[in-house]
C-alpha cells in the first residue's frame, strides 16, 4: 500500500504535496488547481477548486493501480466535510 502525506490545508499546498509523492506537478487555471495521476501510479486526475469565503472543493477522479492512503496531518480543525464516492470505494477516519 502507497502511503502520501500532506501537512497543509490549501489546495495549493495539498496538490503541490501529492505531486511531490507522485514524482509529477500540477497546474493552475485561476483558483482550479489539477494534478494529473502519472500512469505509474494510476489514471485521471485530482482537482482542488478554492472558492470565496474558504469554501473548497477536492475533486478525485482517479484509479490506482495499488491501495493508496492520503494522510492529511495538519494541527488546524477541519470544520466541515461532505465525502462522496460515485463508483469503488473508500474509508475516511480521524485519528488524534
């Protein structure tokens, strides 16, 4: 299993940390941000799109090739989050 870890809350910053892990960049149109999966790791893409306000959202549209863990360890409290998954699965669980 492929373990990624992220330190940070802005899109900018997550994307610019799992494209670190990924070996591979992302790019920037206005305050969409998309990191493109590297086929040795998968396919698709995973996109963060900043609103006013701080209101974001995370857009995975991706297949891996292995399990894969996205750890996000920040010292902030995250106040809401909607998770959604359209087809396969996933599991998301707050360690302290």
């Amino acid at each position: 299993m492929h373990k990624i870890i992220s330190h940070s809350i802005p899109f900018r910053e997550v994307l610019n940390d799992l494209s670190k892990e990924l070996e591979t960049t992302y790019t920037q149109s206005c305050e969409e941000y998309t990191l493109k999966i590297p086929s040795k790791f998968g396919t698709g893409s995973i996109k963060g799109i900043n609103f006013k306000e701080g209101l974001g959202l995370l857009i995975y549209n991706c297949k891996f090739h292995e399990d894969l863990e996205i750890h996000f360890i920040v010292n902030e409290v995250h106040p809401l989050k909607f998770l959604f998954c359209e087809e396969g699965g996933f599991s998301h669980h707050f360690v302290d």
